[in-house]
C-alpha cells in the first residue's frame, strides 16, 4: 500500500466526516446488512457507537499511514470472542457497507478512491479480524 492511497482515504475521510449523517447512514446500511448484524446493536447507545465508529476509523486509516498497530491489536481484543464476540465474517460486511456510504457521502468518491480504502484499510481490519 502506498503513501498515495493513504492520502486519497485520509483525504475522503475527511470529506465524510463533515457531515454527521454520514455515521448514522453507515449503522443503517450494517445494520440492514444481516439480522445478526442487527441484533448485535440491539440494547447501544448509538450516539456513543458512531463516536466509536469515527475514532475506529480513523485508527485504520493512520495505521495506514504508517502508526502503529497498538489501537488496532486492543480493538481486536476487545472485538474476539472473549469480547463483544463480533464474528470474523461480520467484517466484510462491515467494510461493505462502509464503502457504500462512503461513496455516498463523499462527492470525489469513484472506483479508484474505493480500490485506494480496501487497500488501505483491509490489512488492519485483517489484524482485528485476527484476534478473533
């Protein structure tokens, strides 16, 4: 992955963030995308999760540009099945459903910008994934 595709995700990130409706579209979509999904958020305080989700996030995309892994190893813990037990195949729908919203949310948003977030941010969802 190279410096190139960190600077198009950071960059787009940016756009998206700038629009609040972008993390509650984000649930909405994960949510639809299985029961189990949905289930999961049951009894959350969603407020608090699309925090969560922001900083998530945005941990992926500075491991991306080179930080290192500690935030996304403790995310890992605590995501395995000794905690929240979220399911290693959940994450592809996950990283689905946050590339529709981001193509969504951010007006740059093209076939390059999504090649640029899976590569960006595919190998720490890989280690968080791996924990599990």
């Amino acid at each position: 992955m190279g410096s190139a595709d960190s600077d198009i995700v950071f960059q787009s990130y940016g756009r998206c963030c700038n629009n609040k409706s972008f993390f509650i579209d984000f649930y909405d979509r994960f949510m639809g995308s299985s029961e189990a999904v949905r289930a999961l958020f049951k009894n959350t305080d969603m407020p608090a999760q699309r925090h969560l989700l922001r900083n998530g996030i945005m941990q992926l995309v500075l491991h991306a540009r080179g930080m290192p892994a500690t935030k996304l190893k403790a995310l890992g813990e605590s995501h395995s099945r000794k905690g929240y037990n979220i399911r290693p195949e959940w994450y592809g729908l996950w990283l689905e459903s946050l590339l529709v919203t981001l193509r969504k949310h951010d007006p740059q948003f093209d076939d390059d910008t999504a090649l640029a977030w899976r590569r960006a941010i595919e190998p720490g969802i890989e280690l968080i994934r791996g924990a599990y």
